[in-house]
C-alpha cells in the first residue's frame, strides 16, 4: 500500500518474498525502488495520474510490466490496484503477481503456433484476428503485421464473405471443435487476390478475459491436384474395362457365325458322302467335338463379358431363392449324376438376382461335374460365420475330386483348367465369373480343402450394394466397339439370353 | 411359296436355301444380300412373296431399318416376317417384336436343329 506521495506504508509477507526485502527496508521507501530504474521516471507520472482520478483497474492492461528484485534481477508481474480513500487521505494498494511462469507459458504457446506445420489464426469475438502464425504470413502473403487487428475476412474471398460473418457468429454461439464445412469447397484468399483451396478446423479458446477462436488453415491445393489426377486414372480405367468388355462381347458375338457355317457344314458333308471310313468318321467326330467346345467358349466369354459391375441391379434378395433359381436351371445334371443338394438357411443381402444365380449355378454345377467317379455327388450350401459386420459368408462344399492346394488360387484366373476337356469338359470361364461376381458385390472367393476332402468354396458378399466410386459413368454409354454391322447394345439382363442353346424359347410362339 | 431371303452371308444363305428345299421343296428363292439391294427388289416386285427371312444384322440397311420400311408399305405390310439372327441377345428378340416381325428364330449351329426350328417358324406365321 502506498500513499499520495508513493511511499510504502505496508507490504504483506508475499511482497516481501517476492522482492527480497525485510518490512522496514520497504516502508517508507518510495514504490519505485521495485521498479526497474529505466522505467521510474515514467511510473511517476502514472502514479501522479492515478492518484488524481483513482479508481480500481489492472495496471497496464496491455503492457508488460517488470519489477526488480533487491538483489537486481528483472521479473514479469500483473499488478491490479485499488484505491482506498480514508480522512487520513487516499491510498493505493497493489496487488503484484509474479507473471514469470504465466509469460513462459505464453511464450511455449507462441513457440507452439509458430512450429505447428499449418497456418494458424486467433480470431476474437469481434471477428478480428487477435494472433496469426509464420505459416500463416506464408500461406495468405501478409505480414502478421497487416493481419492483427484485421477483420478475418480479409482472408475469404468475397463472396463467401457475407455468408462467412454470419458462420462466424454462428459459431460463437455453441462453439466446439470441429471442422468447417466438412464437404464443401472451402477457398482462401491471399493477399495478391489469388484463391487457394483449403481446409479449416476450429477450436475455441477461453481465456480469462475472453473468448477466441483458434482456426488452423491447411492449403489443400496439392492434395486437390493428386485427388484430380487419381480419379481421371480411374475414369480411363473404368472406360478401358468397358472398353475391353465391349471388345470381348463383340468378338465373341461375331465369331458365332462362321462357326455356324463350319459346324452345318461339316454335318452336311458328312451326309453328302455314301460311306465313311473309321478314320474319316474319327474327322468328323473332331470337328464336332471341337466346335462344340468352342461353342462354350463363346458361349462363357459373353457371360463374362456381361457380367460386369456397371450392370449389376442390387436388390434385397433371399440367397435362398437365388439357389433354388439356380438348382432348377441344373435339374438335367441333377437327375444325371443321382446328385443330393442339401441347402441351410442363407440370408438376404442387396445383390444382383440374376447374377447370384449365375454365380450358384457354376459353383454347384462344378460341384456335380468334378465328382469322384462311382461316388454320387454331395453338394452343401450354407451360411457360415463371417470375418465381417457388412458381409455374409456362403460355403459351397462337395464330396468331389478335390484340388491340389497349389490351384486354390489359380483357378479363378479366366482359362485355367485342370483337367483336359477329354476328362472334364469346360472352358476354363466358369470359376472367373464366379470370382468377377463375388467382386462386383464387394466380396471375396476362396476355394479350401485338399485332393482328397472335396472342394469347400467359400465367398463374402457385402450385405449391402456397393457405392459407386464413380457414378458419373454410371449414366454414359462407352463407345462402341465398331464391327461388321452389328448393332447389338446388349442391354437385356436376362440369363436365358446368354445362351445359345435357349435359341428356340427366344422365338414367341 | 415365294419366299424372299435377305442374307448377307452366301454360306447362310445356302444353309436357309437347303433348308427351305428339304422341309418345303422350295427351290430358286429370291435373295439379296444387302439391306438396300433387298429394298430395291421387295419394293419394285409386281407380287409381294408369301414370306420374309430377314436376317437382322444386314449390311447398308440393317434388318431393323428394313422391317420398318416393309411394315410401311403398301404392299409389303401384312407380308409375315421371319427375323433370322446369329444373335443371342434378347434386345434384338425385343427390337424385331416390337419393329413388327412374325416371329425370329437363331441360327443354331446345328443345322438338323436350325431345319426344324425355320419349318416350325415358317408354319406359325403362314395362313393355313
């Protein structure tokens, strides 16, 4: 406490301690002994002041004061007076704090702002920017100078402006962590009137006096070129796969033809000669045999060309049914090979009908062909425990011939065969379509057990339909491969279209 | 029976042709082997023939085009339409329905197959 004159008429313990001085080295002293010699001369003047128009404030609100201690050493203090008017006259009291740890923290904060990799911006209340980093001055082209002070919005483009004050003001309100605008384009604007594409995130700042906002910027613009770069490499992608489908339902369609010619032929000139010779009847017997198996051929390869994602129409189906379905179209082999089908319960999930179907059909038709010779093929369908919350897991076991583990995974690749087409007929398609369905539900195919367990194949399905990564060319037709004077656009989904020897139901008799 | 056969392929052509004379004992048919020499001759013919092949895939005039044009005209509107078609794609099974066709049929590799289903197409749609 001090009087008119600024001399020291009492001095707590705490003051003591904090100075270095015993109580009757204070009083009476004048207060600007604990002040820093250069600074006593102007101390004066403010004490004169103070004590013309006294009255409770925080000294130098938005100074820095320094003491001195006894033994001469400078130290950060925040000092609050109180005036106290008695008859004896009016007196100051001081209350000091040591502001040594408060200034270090502020100062690890300031050295934090500063190493932090993006540019950082307080923003007070009032919308103007109370505190900026060297990122920041980096990123927008200002110096800190320029920016403290400032409205923030010096940094918006224009017209976001309006819009940017009210946001701000919202945010005031409830304000939280979070990130700003989450899903919208978010620019920034630098000091030389070019825009940048950033990304926000706001934290709220309460200190003892009021309430800021901490907005932390990251200049986006590197990622935004990559993300560009990445999606048109999968938009050439996905327009060659189409390009590649086309192809291969093209050629395929076409090569039909001139096998026509060479399959009628052949059986016209058989009939045409009035006897054949063992050896010639074994020709003859080639050529059938050989065009018929490119007749599969043909035949697979357009299904695998048409299964392909893009056209897949997920629906909530009952896998049930689309085993049934299945088991129906291979009533003939059934019956042929005395095969048992037994079925558990399987679940529903969004998926293509048809090509679950398709996928049923190959997996137990394998099942039946690949039996064990003399023993009647056993085929189980069930739903087993998945790895997965968002898929379902089927398992198609047989009792049949078994695979080497060194095929498990080769087998999915389009044309690899095991056997030859003497011992088992196919073409080498049937378990790649399979693994592109399984695929277009977001899933998965293995095959399990050894050569003398049966096959076990096991596939995932996502119980819900794939979000389409890129859905704009969902809408486009990719263009057409041109060829002879085809112009088939294949847009039928149904399966019995797929194959040739269902030529007749076609017809609408 | 005239028939008249629009075929571009010489080897089908022949096929549909044995065909025709195995089932029927039809010889010499009409033909051409693109869609606009078709149009030439079905629409300068002084008696419109008992029946259409229409193979669909032609060259110049597609199948598709030419139906439509024989289904507008005059003479030609109520002539009964075969679509004959290496296709196995239903959109064509689709377009030769709805472009007015009487029936379509494949051509099956198989000829004794591919005799059987013409004859049967070929009883369907001609008055009896």
């Amino acid at each position: 406490m001090i009087n008119a004159r600024g001399k020291i008429i009492l001095a707590n313990k705490q003051t003591r301690n904090l100075f270095g001085y015993d109580h009757e080295d204070l009083l009476g002293q004048p207060v600007e002994v604990l002040i820093p010699s250069a600074l006593r001369d102007g101390h004066e003047a403010h004490r004169a002041n103070y004590f013309l128009n006294p009255k409770q404030r925080e000294m130098g609100a938005d100074v820095e004061l320094t003491a001195v201690h006894q033994d001469g050493h400078e130290f950060p203090v925040e000092i609050s007076l109180s005036p106290l008017v008695t008859e004896a006259g009016t007196f100051a009291t001081a209350s000091i704090r040591d502001a040594t740890a408060r200034k270090q923290a502020q100062e690890q904060v300031s050295r934090l702002l500063e190493a932090a990799p993006d540019a950082m911006i307080v923003v007070n209340q009032q919308g103007s920017i109370a505190l900026v980093n060297a990122q920041t001055e980096r990123l927008f082209l200002y110096t800190r100078e320029e920016l403290i002070g400032h409205s923030v919005e010096v940094l918006v483009p224009e017209r976001f402006r309006d819009q940017h004050k009210t946001h701000r003001r919202n945010y005031f309100v409830a304000p939280k962590v979070r990130e700003m605008g989450a899903g919208r384009e978010l620019s920034g604007l630098r000091q030389d009137g070019s825009e940048f594409p950033i990304e926000i995130s706001l934290s709220p700042l309460q200190t003892e006096t009021e309430l800021l906002t901490i907005a932390t910027v990251r200049d986006v613009s590197e990622r935004k070129i990559t993300e560009e770069k990445l999606r048109q490499y999968a938009r050439s992608l996905e327009i060659s796969n189409r390009e590649l489908e086309q192809f291969a339902y093209v050629a395929s369609h076409d090569l039909q033809a001139p096998l026509r010619n060479v399959v009628s032929y052949s059986q016209l000139l058989k009939r045409e000669l009035p006897s054949l010779s063992d050896t010639a009847q074994q020709y003859f017997q080639y050529i059938e045999t050989n065009a018929t198996h490119m007749r599969d051929l043909i035949h697979d390869l357009l299904q695998f060309s048409r299964v392909n994602s893009a056209r897949a129409a997920h629906k909530y189906i009952d896998i049930n049914k689309a085993v049934q379905a299945s088991l129906a179209l291979l009533e003939t082999e059934i019956k042929h090979h005395k095969a048992e089908v037994l079925v558990g319960d399987l679940p529903h999930i969004e998926a293509d009908a048809g090509q679950l179907v398709q996928l049923f059909q190959n997996l137990i038709g394998n099942a039946i062909k690949f039996k064990r010779p003399g023993i009647n093929p056993r085929v189980e369908i069930g739903s087993q425990t998945s790895a997965s919350d968002s898929h379902v897991a089927i398992y198609v076991q047989d009792n049949g011939i078994g695979m080497d583990t060194e095929y498990q995974e080769k087998v999915f690749q389009i044309f690899t065969r095991l056997h030859s087409v003497e011992e088992y007929a196919g073409t080498g398609i049937g378990l790649a379509i399979c693994k592109k369905i399984v695929e277009n539900h977001s899933g998965d195919i293995r095959v399990e057990g050894g050569p003398d367990s049966g096959c076990r194949f096991v596939l995932t399905l996502s119980k819900v339909a794939p979000k389409n990564e890129i859905p704009s060319l969902q809408a486009e037709e990719s263009p057409a491969i041109p060829t002879s004077a085809n112009r088939d656009t294949d847009s039928e989904q149904s399966r019995d279209d797929n194959n040739p020897q269902d030529g007749p139901d076609n017809s609408h008799a | 029976m005239k028939v008249f056969i629009c075929e571009d392929d010489p080897a089908s052509l022949a096929l549909t042709e044995i065909a025709l004379e195995n089932s029927f004992g039809l010889q010499n048919c009409l033909s051409a082997s693109n869609g606009e020499a078709a149009w030439e001759a079905l629409s300068n013919m002084k008696e419109a023939p008992d029946i259409i092949l229409l193979d669909w895939n032609l060259p110049r005039v597609h199948g598709e085009s030419l139906l439509e044009r024989i289904r507008a005209h005059e003479d030609l509107a109520t002539v009964p339409v075969i679509v004959v078609t290496t296709s196995i794609s239903g959109s064509d099974n689709e377009a030769a329905e709805t472009g007015g066709a009487n029936d379509y049929i494949v051509k099956l590799p198989d000829f004794e197959a591919f005799q059987d289903s013409l004859k049967s197409a070929m009883e369907r749609v001609l008055p009896h």
